[in-house]
C-alpha cells in the first residue's frame, strides 16, 4: 500500500507563507500560524505598496538600479534583477487573486512614489492599507483551497531530525498541549526581528523566534547586523508604534526639526524622499541632540479617508490630526535585511529546512530595503519556492534515530523589556564598538536564561565584526555619515 504523501509544513500566516502554500499546489500543505485567522503578521501591517515598473517610461533595469543603491550594492545582484523583472507578473498575478488596487479616474493603476526610488511605481490597495488587502485576499485562497490544511493558535517550538534533516515539527497551543507534525518539507515564513527592539513599527509577533529555531537547527545567519530603521513611526508612548507611511512624503509631506526647519535639506539630493537608512539617521540625530521630528502633512491634498486611512485613523486614536498640524514622529526597528541564508529557491543549507520572505536572506534587499520592495519579494519568492516543493520527489526513508532541536525557554517579561532598552541604545540606527561589545557580554551572560538573548548575542556579534558603515548598519565610531 503506497504511503500517503508526507505535507509540506510552512509556519507563518503572511504574505509570503501565504504565497508559498498556494503555490504548492496539489502537494499537501499543513499552515500553521501564531492567530487563530491568520492576524498580527507584518504583512497585513504593511502600509507601503508593491513597487513594479508599470509605466511606460520607467522600467525594471531603473528598479533594479534604485535597490542596488538603496542597499548600498551588497545585493545578490542577480536576485535583484530578477524580482524586479518579475514585478509587473507580480501585481497582475495578484489582482487574479482578488486584490484590488487603487485606480485613477480613468482606470489605471495609480503609482505613487517613496524614498529611494527615481520614479514613481509603487501600487497600493486600499491607500495604505495594502498589506491587509494582499493577506486577506490570499488568506481567503489558502482557506478555500483543498490542499491546504489551516491551523491557527499554535507555536512551532521544536524542529524534529533526522540523519541531518529536518522531517517535522513540533506545535504549542495556548493551553500548552503539543502536536508533532512529519513533513516532507518545512517552511519558515516567521517574518522579522523588530519586536525585539524597544521602540518598532512591527507587532509583537516580530520577535525573531523563526530566527532562532531556525539557527538552532543548525542553518546558518547572513547579514543579521543589517536592521533598517524606518524614519517616521508616530512618536507616542509604546512598544508597537503606529507607522506613518513614506507614502505620505511622496504625496509632499516634510521632516520638520524643533524649530520648523526642513530636517533633509542639504543631507541627500532626494531630501525627504532619500533612503531610509539616511532618513531614519537623520531623525535620530535630531532626538539625540535633544529636539522634537516633526512630519508636516497639512499640505498633503486629496481624500485622506480614501488614500491615508491607516495613518489617519492612528493619529486620531492618539489625538493627533495631521491633516490639520504637523505630528511628532520617531524612528522604529522596522524591517530585518538578514535572516536565515537561503539560495534563490528558499533552501537552507540544513536538509528539508527552507525560510522564505523576512525571516530569510537572499541578498535581494543588500545593506538596506528599497522600499516597498517586501511585500514584493514576499510574494515573488514564496511563490517560486512553493512551485520548487511541489515539484521535488520525496525523501528517501531515513533510517537514522529521531531527535528534537528546540529553541529554547523564553526570556521573563522584564528581561524581555530590559533586552529591548538594550538593542535600542546599542543596535539601533547609530552604532559604536565599546557599547555594542558591553551590550554582547550582558546577552552572553543571559545566553541561558532565554532564546531571545542568544539570539540578540548573534545580532549583536555581527554588527561588532562588520567594522565598517554600510547601509543600515552605521557604525559612529568609523564616521559614519548622518
């Protein structure tokens, strides 16, 4: 009697999980997400669009150019060229899956322009909604389709191996009960790291625990020093704090310093509109010599109920209007440019084990994300390694003795808190040597006490050996220009 074929396990609710488990089709596919509906991933956080070049007068080489720079040219060049070639096929591949994009009067696409990029191609669904658009229309296919088998409300905390391979999972509920799940293939798509940082724009699911199971596991890190920054969260007190999306500097608003003044001017020929990595260094610079940023975007024309309803329907829960004075605004951890080191078809180098989207690096987005390039790779790079998985034979048996790879305790909620006020002084958008090695020896010495520490350790360790500034990664202490 043949065997029934083993399902392809992919952890992670957002975009690119969702990308890779219909692209799997027909191969079975278990789902398995942190919420009980697929919620609280940073993906249908996602104000920004999808960048593609869709006008007639840019193209995907001009793309290409503007994420090179944007990540300071240590991209995978060829992964680069290739996600921005495949683009356009993106956003018309997503529009046959439901997603709406905004339109002009007269039908087309509106692109709008963000930081970094030299035109203006960025798509949006719903203003700055995009990235619930996107997870609730794929979502909705992943639930409907019959070779997927949905499971929200559980933790995967263990990888099962064996002979050298990954053949499994091991699930949490909230009550504590456990479930261990063979599979032909797991797929890490946990997202990013941002949580662990005091002040970020992700939500708390964020936390690198993808990370760090997979590191466990024995995969290897690349890049894990390279944290982008974004310039303009709103400035409230928090944790998680409500993004103000670029979107908005490309429609004309302005970085303003304590006194009114322009904050870009001079610092970058793109102004407000130059890569984050600049901006968010600019912006820190401002609060660290002790002034208030500020975002004017009282100039901003248009319906704000239609094109900035995310950004409005924030400000107001915190009793700002910025349609009608200028709003304070702070940096956040934002986006992880490391991960997990894959190849292009999302293979880690430990057998059966793939990461795809935040939680893995490829060198598609170098030293620093061009933006509104992740939602894009999400969904290109889950879609390209859901077909890989669907088309690879099965293992054979292995023969070898079972064994669990966990990652490990949790660190207490005070620890986690003091951990967080560590890698915000430490790790964030200016970098200097002695406080980064202090802040490595405190993680070292609480390696044990939880994952999150280890985890910060091996951030921390790879912002200590890259000696130089590049990208999102500044070091002050080798002049690092604001």
């Amino acid at each position: 009697m043949k065997r029934a074929r083993l399902p392809i396990v992919v952890v992670g609710g957002g975009v690119a999980g969702l990308a890779t488990a219909l692209a799997a089709a027909p191969a079975p596919v278990r789902l398995l997400c942190r919420a009980h509906d697929g919620s609280g991933s940073a993906s249908a956080m996602a104000q920004g669009g999808i960048a593609a070049a869709l006008d007639p007068r840019d193209s995907p080489a001009a793309h290409a150019a503007d994420t090179l720079l944007a990540g300071a040219h240590h991209n995978d060049v060829a992964m680069a060229q290739w996600l921005t070639r495949e683009a356009p096929g993106a956003i018309a591949w997503l529009q046959a899956q439901g997603v709406l994009f905004d339109r002009d009067a007269d039908g087309r696409l509106q692109l709008g322009r963000e930081g970094g990029h030299a035109a203006a191609r960025i798509v949006h669904a719903g203003g700055d909604a995009s990235g619930a658009a996107l997870v609730h229309a794929l979502r909705a296919k992943a639930q409907a389709a019959a070779h997927v088998q949905w499971r929200g409300g559980v933790d995967v905390d263990a990888l099962l191996v064996r002979d050298g391979g990954v053949v499994g999972v091991r699930t949490r509920d909230e009550r504590g009960r456990q479930e261990h799940i063979e599979a032909a293939a797991v797929v890490l798509a946990t997202g990013g790291i941002g949580a662990l940082f005091a002040r970020t724009s992700n939500p708390p699911g964020a936390d690198g625990a993808g990370l760090a199971l997979g590191l466990a596991g024995g995969a290897s890190p690349r890049d894990l020093e390279f944290v982008q920054f974004h310039p303009t969260a709103l400035d409230v007190a928090g944790h998680c704090l409500p993004l103000i999306t670029e979107a908005l500097r490309g429609a004309g608003a302005r970085l303003l310093d304590v006194d009114g003044r322009p904050l870009m001017a001079g610092m970058h020929p793109l102004g407000d509109l130059a890569p984050r990595d600049v901006v968010a260094r600019r912006v820190a610079q401002a609060q660290g010599e002790g002034g208030q940023v500020w975002l004017d975007a009282t100039g901003v024309a248009g319906d704000w109920e239609r094109r900035f309803p995310t950004v409005l329907a924030a400000c107001r829960a915190q009793g700002f209007d910025p349609r009608l004075a200028p709003i304070p605004v702070t940096t956040a951890a934002h986006f992880h440019m490391g991960g997990l080191a894959t190849d292009a078809d999302g293979r880690t180098g430990m057998p059966g084990l793939h990461a795809v989207g935040e939680v893995a690096c490829n060198g598609i987005h170098g030293a620093n994300r061009l933006a509104s390039n992740s939602l894009l790779e999400g969904v290109l790079c889950g879609r390209r390694l859901g077909r890989v998985l669907a088309a690879a034979e099965p293992r054979p048996g292995r023969r070898g003795e079972y064994r669990w790879i966990e990652r490990g305790d949790s660190l207490s909620l005070p620890q986690l808190t003091a951990l967080g006020d560590l890698l915000w002084r430490t790790a964030g958008p200016v970098r200097e040597a002695s406080s980064l090695r202090d802040a490595w020896r405190t993680c070292a010495a609480a390696a044990d006490a939880g994952w999150q520490a280890r985890l910060a350790k091996a951030l921390l360790r790879a912002a200590l050996l890259r000696k130089h500034s590049l990208g999102a990664h500044c070091r002050h202490d080798r002049c690092c220009a604001a």
